[in-house]
C-alpha cells in the first residue's frame, strides 16, 4: 500500500513538473518572438564630441552551441534556444541523454512554425559529444 502512495505521488509530482515546463517554455518563446521584432540588428548613430559620431551595428554571432539538462528539458531547450534564434543565430542543441525526444520534437515545431531548416539542430550523445561539442571551431558561444 505504502508503494502504491509513493508511486502515485511520484506520478503527480511529475505531472505538475511537465505542465510548469510546458507552460514556462511558451512564456519564454512568446516572449523571445515578439522581442526578436525590436532588436535592431541594423546600426544605430550615436553623437560624440565636437560634431563626431559613432556606429554601432549588432550581427548574429553565428553558430550557438548549447547543451540541456534532463530536469524541465523543454523549458531548458526553449530558454536557450529562443534568445539565439530571436538575434538570428542558429544554434545547435544537445540534449541530456535521458531526455532526447523533446529536443527532437522541438525541432519540428520549429519547422513547422516556419523556422529555416538549419536553424535549429540536434545532436545526440553522452557526456563526451557535449564536450565536444562546446570545443568545435565553428561554434561561436556555448550555453
């Protein structure tokens, strides 16, 4: 009887842990779509001294390289992926292995929103691929 509780608390704790994943995740990409309208990745004039100016112009950094942990996993996608892809990186994700099937899902609502194949990459592997992984030449940032 004792186990039969366990289990069913077990159950519901992890139940109310995917709804607060699931519902923090479409706050964050919410959030980060509409933020990505207001970045201005064009330049901006700013005025300095005796009739001089300055430029300054932001650019995607490239390719972000970003690891997720196995609690909250769609959240933890959501929250590292959106900020890259809203500044017009593409980011390449490797999900812990527990949890693999939500970062690959993410990647085909993703496409099916709209988002450029090539955009949002996933990558499988243990402990080793993720070191890897934030090593590669071509990745500009890790997360």
């Amino acid at each position: 009887m004792m186990r039969d509780l366990r289990a069913k608390v077990a159950i519901h704790d992890r139940k109310r842990s995917m709804r607060v994943d699931i519902v923090t995740a479409r706050r964050c990409l919410e959030y980060f779509s509409g933020l990505s309208n207001t970045i201005a990745l064009n330049g901006r004039l700013v005025d300095l001294l005796k009739g001089n100016f300055g430029y300054t112009r932001r650019e995607p950094l490239g390719v972000i390289g970003a690891i997720g942990a196995w609690i909250y996993p769609i959240q933890g996608s959501v929250w590292k992926s959106t900020p890259a892809l809203a500044c017009g990186n593409s980011i390449i994700f490797k999900p812990a292995e527990d949890t693999p099937s939500t970062a690959l899902k993410l990647a085909e609502i993703y496409l099916e929103a709209g988002l450029p194949p090539g955009c949002f990459n996933v990558v499988l592997g243990a402990a080793q691929t993720g070191q890897l992984h934030c090593q590669h030449k071509d990745i500009a940032e890790a997360t």
